[in-house]
C-alpha cells in the first residue's frame, strides 16, 4: 500500500459511524448511567470500529501474479464465462464476513478498461447467484501485455452500499486502494483460462498479502 495512504488504521468512509456509535454511547452513559443499553452501545461502538480498520498491507514482489482484492475466505474457483467481457474465464470469489476488512485494493497493475455498475438484489452474497444477481460493480484492467482481468465488488444481505474511486482510464498499481463496501460482502475476480490458481476452496485470503494466481507470461 501507498505509504502516504491518508487514512491509516481506520478507513475514511467508517468515521460518520464510529464518531456516531461513540457519541451515541457517550451521551447515553452520561445521561442514564452505565447500565445493560449503555454496555449494549459500547459494544456496539467496538464492532462498528473492528468493521472499519485499515491496516496497511504489502505488496508481494512477485511478476505475474493476481492478488487478493480483499480479504475474506475463497468459496468458488471454477471455470465460467465472464458476463463483462464475454470470454471464458477462471472465477476466484472471495467473501466477506463483516468481521472481514472491508475495502478493496487493486489486485493487478493495469488501465482500467471498463467499469460496469449494475443495480440489484441484496442476496446472502456467500450464493452462487448473488455473482448475477445482486447490486455489483465490475472493473475490467488491461495489463501492460494486454491481459484482461475483471474483478466485481458484489453487495450482500447486509451489504448497502457499493463504493469505488476509480473510473475508466485510470490506472492501478497492485495493492492500491480503490473501493469500500459497507457490512459484509463478496469480491469476484475473473482471469484468463491460462492462468493457475495458487488458492483453493476455504481458504482464507488477506487483500494484497495473497497471491490468487499466477498468469502466463506473454510472449
């Protein structure tokens, strides 16, 4: 991660709802007294802020390697059809507990190519449908070689607000923030069918630490 990253340790887009949760909490311990709504609040305020943390990550010095844009737990690698660039592709799903840190990082050095945002459902976004059917937002990087990947920021049950930074004709660096996803979600990361994944189903995944897979070297 960019080493001048503004907002370390705790992500800009939670401090309306950590300085809320705190003040709610301040003001009712205050007013009422330290009793079972006030323990309620504080801990409500502690969940609020562990859902917020940032921490900085680092960037593996590795070529031709996919990271994770996020971080969370592998539930799918299959091969599909990617439906934003209609060309066969490997699918890596990563998904977000809200337990999870919940912005995302760039996985790939590229342009952006394309950026699709497509309104929808609030499904369970561990379901395979909610790839389709749920509120998302795609980003298709072209790599210096021309390689393509696609990687999907998809809402949640809980999940209510999809954010990115980015736009088309932005570039990307590896680990370079470019979105946020509020309360438990889901990332989908497309990839050429000559790539191999380095990950598999159930495994945990730290965004920019782990490496998703490995891309064939161009000629």
């Amino acid at each position: 991660m960019n080493s001048n990253y503004p907002h370390p340790i705790l992500a800009r887009e939670g401090w309306p709802f950590i300085i809320g949760s705190f003040v709610l909490a301040a003001v009712w311990s205050s007013l009422v007294g330290f009793g079972f709504v006030a323990a309620l609040l504080w801990v409500l305020f502690l969940i609020i802020t562990q859902f917020f943390r940032d921490p900085p990550r680092t960037v593996p010095s590795v070529p031709d390697v996919v990271l994770s844009p996020a971080d969370g737990q592998v539930v799918k690698v299959e091969q599909v059809m990617n439906p934003y660039t209609h060309e066969e592709a490997i699918l890596i799903s990563v998904f977000m507990s809200i337990f999870n840190v919940h912005c995302q990082r760039s996985p790939v050095d590229g342009v952006i190519e394309d950026v699709q945002y497509y309104p929808g459902k609030f499904l369970n976004a561990d379901l395979d449908k909610a790839s389709t059917e749920n509120e998302r937002n795609a980003i298709v990087a072209r790599l210096k070689d021309g390689t393509r990947v696609t990687f999907v920021q998809v809402a949640g049950l809980v999940a209510r607000r999809i954010l990115c930074y980015v736009q088309k004709g932005d570039e990307l660096k590896k680990g370079e923030r470019y979105g946020f996803i509020r309360f438990g979600s889901r990332l989908d990361v497309y990839l050429p069918l000559d790539a191999t994944p380095c990950v598999t189903i159930g495994e945990k995944v730290l965004g920019t630490e782990t490496v998703l897979a490995k891309l064939a070297p161009k000629a």
